[in-house]
C-alpha cells in the first residue's frame, strides 16, 4: 500500500477514497494486494449509485470487505454506538440483460453481541466464515425463511417471492428471454413460466426447471420423470405460457457442485426419487405423484423442500416460514445424496459442460461478469465512523 501510493499511477480521486474508509496513514506495516486496495473504490462506487434503496447503516465500526466462492463483491458491517449491529452486504455485477443486485441482512443476536462491539467484531468474522462454506445462506444459525404468495397474475410479487430478499424474484421479459435465455439467467437459477386459467381452484398453471445454461434445462416432468431438456422442450410442457420469472439465490444456499451432483443424482435414481407419496402430491392425495416440478427445483437448487403451487392450491396457505433453514438442507442432502449409490459422472460432467458453455457465450471475462476476486480479507475502520457520507 505504501509502494502504491507514492508510485504515482493512483489518482488524488482515488486516495481520496480510500482515505474515507481507512483511518490510518499508508505505511508500509500494511500487506494489502493492489487488487484489494481496487475493491474499496469499486464498492465506494457501488455504494453511492444504490444509496437511494440501501444505506450503510449509521455510526459503522468496522467494515470488511472480502471474497467467496459463489460471490467476490461482499462485505460484512458493524455499526452502532453503545448497541451494535451486523450486516452482510452482498452486491451482484450486471451481466448481459441481468441488472445488478445489491442486498443487505441483518444477523440475529443469537451470540450477545449487541452490546459488546469487540464480540460484534467477531460476529462479523464467524460470518465470513459460514459465508465462504459448504451452506453460505447459514451465515445465520438461527436463519428462518419466509415466502409469501400473492395470485394477482399482474403483480410484481406473482407468484410468490422471498421475505427477506435471500431468493430474488425478477419478471423476465418473456419473448426476449425464451430466445435467449442465457442473457436473463445464470445457470442453476431456477425458471418458471406460466400460463393464466382464470379458474377459481387453479388461476394459472406453472412449470418450473433448473437452468442449466447454453439452452439445457433439468426439470421433472408428469410422467414421473427428472431429465435434462432442451429450453425448447421446457416450453412444450406448457403452451401458450406467456410469463416467465427468474428465481436467483442472491446468497448462496449449496455449493454450485452439490446443486450438479443432487441434479445427476435425481436423474439417475428416478424410481427413489419419485417414490415418496403424499405431502407435496399436486391433488393432495397419497396416489398422486410426489415431488413435482417446483419441489425438484427448491430441493436442488435450495435444499427446500415444498412447492408453492401446492401450498396455495391445496393447504391454502399465503405463504410458507422455514424455520429450520439448517435442518432442510441436512434432511435433503440426504435424501437426494442417497437416491444413487455410486456418483453419476457422466451426467454431472454434462451438465458442468452446458454450464461452463454459458459463460463461454456470454463473451464476457470473469471480471466483467463477477467481479475482482479478493487475495485477503480488509478490515477498515472508518475515520468519521459516525457516518459514511451515502
């Protein structure tokens, strides 16, 4: 840093920045990566161009910026004067016709951290470390989840979407993304389209699939089948749909290779998979077939296991609360991991093959599409710590 900052090639602008988050004079006790230092006046930026829908939150202690494995943009804020907050801040870069994504949670004071700033600072650590694990949406032990349903075919909460933010909804325009749908979805996003009936029991129908990328789907279908498809196939299912949603983990719930390997398991061990009757059977009834299409996508990709159609259609919920995140993904992860004996390579090699073509077509580099990675993690401590100007 101190190298750097008498080299000549950073701007006064620049010093500036970073000055605003580092209270210290650059010297040369600081071992901090040139592309670390970069982060601080990218997040600046990100920070004032979202500070009309989300604020750091007033009189911060402590900030940390940092890397993951799922994300590069993320930090973790501590806050307060006297009673102390946590936050994670994740932060998604555009790519293609995908706006960019910016959201902020506040974690439970499960560990008495709210009125002890050095036990808030750890908090703050024990974070970045759940984040960066095999389950990054635990950041939180004692994380809930809601959704909520709403069948106004027209609005901007059709047909469900997530409390808190955890899972985004995002209405894609339809046409646009049935002809090119690796502009508007990332693989391993969940898709649904939709199809209106105006009927008081059933006002639409849905299909849902994991996008796989590269115009490959996987999805389960009627005749009690989980297979890789087409994006065309996908839309035989349903015909004449005509809306389309994406649903994107803005944090991270599986590691991207368990979300491949539930997938390959589900195709290669169809019989299990579909042997388990009742709860979620479209009809409600036990002869049905279980596990429709929207359990697959939540169990796969979320390591949820429920589908909304059922839960409106059938219990006549308006909505659904998790209150055990940790115990779902435990109980899917064995359920899904036992449905097949041995691991299905050639399978989770197909599916990482479509994935990797997505991002190929996108010609976009990594940097364009997620952003500078991290080497460390930088702890600042703002010099007005009171309150960031934004």
């Amino acid at each position: 840093m101190y190298n750097w900052n008498k080299s000549g090639d950073i701007t006064d602008d620049r010093k500036n920045v970073i000055s605003k988050f580092i209270s210290a004079s650059p010297d040369s006790t600081f071992e901090y990566y040139r592309g670390d230092l970069k982060k601080i006046y990218y997040w600046d930026d990100i920070l004032e161009r979202n500070k009309s829908n989300i604020n750091i939150p007033d009189k911060v202690q402590q900030i940390r910026f940092f890397s993951a494995y799922w994300n590069n943009n993320l930090m973790t804020v501590v806050n307060g004067d006297g009673s102390y907050g946590v936050w994670l801040i994740v932060y998604e870069m555009p790519s293609q016709q995908m706006e960019e994504v910016i959201q902020k949670f506040e974690v439970t004071d499960c560990n008495g951290f709210r009125y002890d700033l050095e036990r808030a600072k750890d908090r703050s650590w024990e974070i970045i470390n759940k984040v960066r694990g095999d389950n990054p949406i635990l950041y939180d032990e004692s994380k809930s989840l809601t959704t909520s349903y709403d069948d106004g075919y027209s609005s901007s909460n059709f047909p469900s979407y997530y409390d808190n933010g955890e899972v985004k909804r995002i209405e894609v325009p339809f046409s646009s993304a049935k002809s090119n749908p690796d502009a508007y979805f990332k693989p391993l996003d969940i898709a649904k389209i939709f199809k209106y009936e105006n009927k008081e029991k059933a006002p639409y129908m849905v299909h849902a699939c994991v996008y796989l990328g590269n115009r490959k789907v996987a999805h389960a279908v009627g005749s009690g089948v989980v297979k890789i498809d087409s994006w065309d196939e996908f839309f035989s299912i349903l015909s004449s749909a005509n809306k389309m949603i994406r649903y994107h983990p803005v944090v991270s719930f599986k590691r991207p290779e368990k979300i491949i390997e539930h997938i390959a398991k589900c195709i290669e061990g169809n019989d299990r998979y579909f042997g388990v009757k009742g709860e979620f059977s479209v009809s409600g009834r036990d002869e049905i077939q279980a596990n429709n299409c929207e359990c697959f996508v939540n169990r796969t990709v979320l390591g949820l296991n429920f589908s909304e159609l059922v839960s409106r259609r059938v219990k006549g919920w308006a909505g659904s609360v998790f209150s055990s995140v940790k115990g779902q993904l435990s109980t899917n992860e064995s359920q899904l991991g036992n449905l097949t004996s041995s691991m299905p390579y050639s399978k989770i090699n197909e599916i990482n093959g479509y994935k990797n073509q997505a991002i190929e077509n996108s010609g976009q580099s990594s940097l364009m599409r997620d952003g500078l990675q991290m080497q460390a993690v930088i702890s600042v401590v703002p010099p007005s710590w009171y309150k960031l100007n934004y």
